[in-house]
C-alpha cells in the first residue's frame, strides 16, 4: 500500500474507516504518541476497552503473543486494537514472523505498528511497507516551526505572543515534544495568566545551553575564528556531545550553501526564506554570513566536517583537539 498523508489519516479515523494494518513511523516522536490516543479514541468503546486494546513494547514483546493476540477477536465491538510500539528495535527475523498476518489481515483487529528510523532496505521493512498502510512523520521545518508552537500553546488554552514565539523557537528548536514540556512549564509558571509573554519563555525556559549552540554556528558563519573556539570551549564544559557539536555545524553550514545558492539566483526576502526553510526573521542573519563564504568554500567547510566526524568517531586523539582543528580550518578557508 502507498504512504499517506498524517491528514487522510487523521480523516479516516474520525469517520471510523480503519485499516488493518497500520505502519506508522518517523522521526518526530510527538506526532507519533499523539496517534496512540488518536486510534485509542476512534477503534475503541470505553465499557469494553478493557478486554480489546493490547499494548506492546518491542524490547519485551514475544512476537508470538503479538501475532496471537492480533488473532483474537474482539469482545462485545467491531475491532479489537492492538499496538506494537518501538518496531525499529526488532531483529529483522522477528518482524518477519508477523508476515503471515500482513498477508491475511484480521480485518476485525487494528493493528498498528510504531517505529521511529527505520531502514527502507530491510527486508521486513519492504514487506511493512508494501502491505501496510503507511504514514512517516516528519519533524517540521524551521519555517513550521512558529505555528505548532502557537497550537501547542492553545491546546494548553493559552495564547503566545509573536516574540515569544520566535523566543522559545529559537531556544528549544523544533523538538515538539520539548517545546510542548516548555510551554506546560510556563503554563505553571504564569498561573492565572493566559497569554504567554517573552519575559516568560526568558525566566522559565534554560537556555544557556541553547546559546551557545547559536553562537557558537554564527561565529564560524562569520568566521569570527576567536569567538568561535570561546564557544567551543563553553559548550563542552555545558558537556556538549561532541559529535553533535559537529552535526550541529554541518545543519548550519548546509543553510548557509542553500541561501548561498539563492542569493546567487538573485532570490531574497520571503521566497529565500522558503528555499531555505527558515522562518523570515532568520533569513538576514543567514545572508549576511553567507555573503562571506563563496559556494566551493561551504562545500570544502562540509568536506572538513566530515572528516571531523568521521576522525571523532574513530580517531585515539583527543577529541577536543579535532574540534579545536576543525575550527581553525572552517573560519579559514
């Protein structure tokens, strides 16, 4: 079956159109617990939940059972539910056990497996893929990014103001599931209140961490050599993982080739922003550094990464001194 849209699933299920097979999998974990709810809600009647709506976690499941169970029918309703949670941390062996039943559905049975990366090579993946009904959620981009953060804050029934927003969004990024725990934090925080200020997102939210990051990738986009390695040195002593300190700069150093290129296509304001997917009020600061770095000049910066990366990873050097080598080389090429 295709992959469809988080939408046309969400339409199914509240018209009561179930699958019996549903593969749901992606990189953003709130989207994806969210939907447990969602199924829970639509297959289930509350006075017979009890006795038709298994739960399994792959690092304890027995597949067998799983199989089993997706077997059963249902007591008293329809559809029983069940959800297999975690698939990507199943042996490929284990998956294919449950071929059988992706094959001869239990159409009286919604199952619905739950993975967040997973590899589109693997065999069993292939067989999911191909006979399940199929939803990836994806994180949002940077430019999304400002108008989940105001839905999330009117599920908690609070509105946000507009520089709140850009605020938390810089400092938290586009982690749902944090900016979500940010805002219930704040909701707590300001009490009666029921709009969230800047001031608020300032006084609750950590981001000693967060700004660092930031300065730390502005100061090599300007290739501000001093201050970069003064950041470098603050966010491993905040016990930045190094590795992440690397990709981190990769993302950045990718933004800054992608305004690059658009600005050389005489592109500007609201459709480089778009190109680039950032919010507008990032997009000068992007331009202004990428104005100092010429196309061949970001590629050599992302070679320099890599083998940052790769060296990290495999190298008995100090890892600081990689970092430090990194550093130097990316603010003088």
């Amino acid at each position: 079956m295709a992959i469809i849209d988080q939408q046309k699933l969400y339409k199914d299920l509240d018209s009561k159109k179930f699958q019996a097979i549903y593969f749901l999998f992606g990189d953003e974990p709130y989207l994806l617990n969210q939907c447990v709810d969602r199924f829970k809600y639509a297959v289930l009647d509350e006075n017979t939940t009890d006795f038709n709506y298994s739960l399994f976690y792959s690092s304890d499941a027995d597949i067998t059972t799983v199989k089993d169970t997706v077997e059963t029918l249902p007591v008293f309703t329809s559809h029983r539910l069940i959800i297999l949670k975690n698939a990507h941390e199943l042996k490929d062996s284990e998956l294919i056990q449950l071929e059988p039943i992706l094959e001869n559905p239990v159409e009286s049975s919604v199952f619905v497996i739950f993975a967040e990366k997973v590899d589109k090579r693997k065999k069993a993946i292939k067989i999911l893929l191909d006979k399940a009904v199929c939803v990836e959620f994806k994180k949002p981009y940077d430019n999304q990014v400002p108008q989940w953060i105001s839905h999330l804050a009117q599920n908690q029934g609070l509105k946000i103001a507009t520089d709140a927003i850009h605020r938390l969004h810089r400092l938290v990024g586009n982690n749902l599931t944090e900016l979500d725990n940010q805002i219930q934090k704040i909701q707590q925080y300001i009490g009666a209140k029921t709009t969230i200020e800047m001031a608020d997102v300032n006084s609750v939210v950590s981001f000693s961490r967060e700004e660092s990051i930031f300065d730390f990738t502005k100061a090599i986009g300007q290739k501000d050599r001093v201050k970069a390695l003064e950041q470098l040195v603050s966010l491993l002593d905040q016990g930045q993982n190094e590795v992440g300190i690397v990709s981190l700069l990769s993302r950045h150093i990718r933004m800054l080739l992608t305004v690059r290129s658009g600005m050389d296509q005489g592109l500007g304001g609201a459709k480089l922003a778009s190109l680039a997917q950032v919010p507008s009020y990032f997009i000068e600061s992007y331009c202004d550094q990428a104005r100092l770095w010429p196309i061949r000049k970001l590629e050599e910066a992302l070679i320099v990464l890599h083998e940052t990366d790769k060296a990290l990873k495999t190298s008995p050097v100090s890892s600081h001194i990689w970092l430090e080598n990194m550093v130097l080389k990316s603010c003088s090429l």
